[in-house]
C-alpha cells in the first residue's frame, strides 16, 4: 500500500538529512508503529509522504502509494488522493481545527471536497460520523465550535474528520500526545475500533512505545533520522536486538511502573 525506499529528507542545503536511507512498507490492512525519541525525524518522515514538507526541503528516494510515485504526481492529483484515500489525525486538535467554523461544518467542507453532494444530505452523514466516534448528542454537537468541547472530543471529531471519507491510509501522528491519560486510552480503543472494522492501514507516529506495542503488528524504531530496528510487535517485546529498543521499553515499564505505584497509593 505504501512504499517508502531509500527516503532521505534535508530541510535546507547544507544541513545534515532529517531522516536518512530510510525504506518502510506498509501492506493492506496492516498497522506499522514508528517510535523514537523526540527529534529523530518521525513527523518529517510524516511531513514528506503527505508533502507538506516547507519549501527548500528536498526529499531522495521514492515515497509510493499503491505503486504510484507521489514525488511525481501533478498537485491536483495529489490533493485528490490526500482528501479521499490517505488521512492524517493531527497531534494538536485545538490547533487543527478552525475556531470561527462550526465543527459540523468543517466536517462538510471535508465531505463535499470530492463529492458533490448537498449540505442538506450533508447533515445524516456527520450526525454518523460524530456519533461514530462516540460523541453524545451528535445533532446539538455539529453546531458546537471547537473551544466549546473538551479536548478529547476535540480528537474525536478530527478523527471523524479523517475517516469521513473512508480512507485507505490513515496517518497519525502523535494522535493522543495532547490529551489526559485516561482520555488517551478512549481514544486509542476507538482507533483500534475503527480500524477494525474498516480494515485500514495505519501508519502510527508517536514516542509512546505502550502505545503501540497496543495498537500496532509491527514496529519499527528511529533514532537519529534511521531505522534502528524493525520487526513484528511481539518479536521486537520479547527480544529486542538494539540497545536503544531495550532502553525504550525499559523506560516504559518504569513508567508503568510508577503509575501503578502511585494508583495503589491511599
Ligand atoms: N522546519 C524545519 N526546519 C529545519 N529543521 C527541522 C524542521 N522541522 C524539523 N527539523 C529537524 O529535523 C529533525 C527531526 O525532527 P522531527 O521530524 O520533528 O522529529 P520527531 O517528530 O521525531 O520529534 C530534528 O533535528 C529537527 O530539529
Ligand atoms: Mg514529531
């Protein structure tokens, strides 16, 4: 489904590449996690299959989808593909959603994009698609603007913005950074859900290994712009070959760890 071989990224002439040499694939319906610390070029990886890279950025190598080059598809193409077939869920929803514009409506102005349908057969649709992800009162909540729901609603609805028209590809980076513990999980388990029963791929982003060993069939592991290592999900737990995975997940059982302790404390 998606090709990356050999993809170095440099964000400007005479900068050292944010990601080097770097080949991932994603087959039909599976779901790849890219995990690494802060800094080691996943969201540029991210940034460069959807080319949203800045400008003065130069990408080597091929980024396919479907066996389609998308460094060489005209920009109409592209927009087309990025609206219909491959998603993004954005870390940041606050900052991805439009302030002044009703959360129904932004859901619209998705739908109608590529489809030529009216905003009346519009309503059905989103009252769906936000009840979908698990928002109450999906009639009064498409009239919500976004400073008017909570943040894990806020991720909700950009998640329904993402699957509204059903996507092949869904790309998330960093999906619950931004959001409570507890919310995280919510969130996590409608992902899974979603991906469950629409059989999408998934390329997930983040520095929470516990997120993916929950989410995801294979992982693979950044650091310094390279892939350190790259396996199936329970391969990669029960033996890690890099050091720098072992020191991964020995972060993460700390953590755990300590949310635990603190969990049974009076
Ligand atoms: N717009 C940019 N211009 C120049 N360098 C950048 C830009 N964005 C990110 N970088 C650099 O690229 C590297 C990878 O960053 P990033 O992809 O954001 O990492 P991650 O998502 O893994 O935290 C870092 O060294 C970062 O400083
Ligand atoms: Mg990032």
């Amino acid at each position: 489904m998606l090709e990356l071989t050999d993809v170095s990224i440099t964000y400007r002439a005479g900068l050292k590449p944010a990601v080097s040499r770097i080949s991932i694939s994603v087959a039909d319906g599976e779901r790849v996690g890219i995990v690494g610390e802060s800094g080691s070029g996943k969201s540029t990886l991210t940034s460069a299959i959807l080319r949203s890279l800045p400008k003065g950025a130069r990408v080597d190598g091929t980024i396919a989808y479907q066996g389609q080059d998308l460094g060489q598809m005209s920009a109409g193409r592209f927009r087309e593909l990025r609206s219909v077939e491959i998603a993004r869920i954005p870390q940041d929803p606050l900052a991805s959603l439009n302030p002044v514009i009703r959360v129904g409506d932004q859901l619209r102005h998705v739908l109608q994009a590529h489809r030529s349908i009216s905003s009346r057969d519009c309503i059905p649709v989103i009252e769906e698609a936000l009840a979908e992800v698990g928002i109450p009162e999906p009639e009064v909540k498409r009239m919500a603007f976004p400073h008017e729901l909570s943040g894990g609603m806020r991720q909700r609805v950009l998640i329904a913005m993402s699957l509204i028209n059903e996507p092949s590809l869904l790309i998330a980076d960093e999906p619950t950074t931004a959001l409570d513990v507890t919310v995280q999980a919510q969130i996590l388990d409608l992902l899974q859900h979603e991906l469950d029963s629409r059989g999408m791929s998934m390329l997930l982003i983040t520095h929470d290994i516990g997120v993916v060993t929950e989410v995801c069939s294979r992982i693979i592991v950044m650091r310094h712009g390279q892939i350190v290592e790259d396996g199936p999900t329970e391969e990669l737990l029960a033996n890690p070959k890099h050091p720098y995975t072992r020191q991964l997940f020995a972060a993460a059982r700390m953590q755990v760890d300590a949310t635990q302790k603190k969990a049974v404390q009076p």
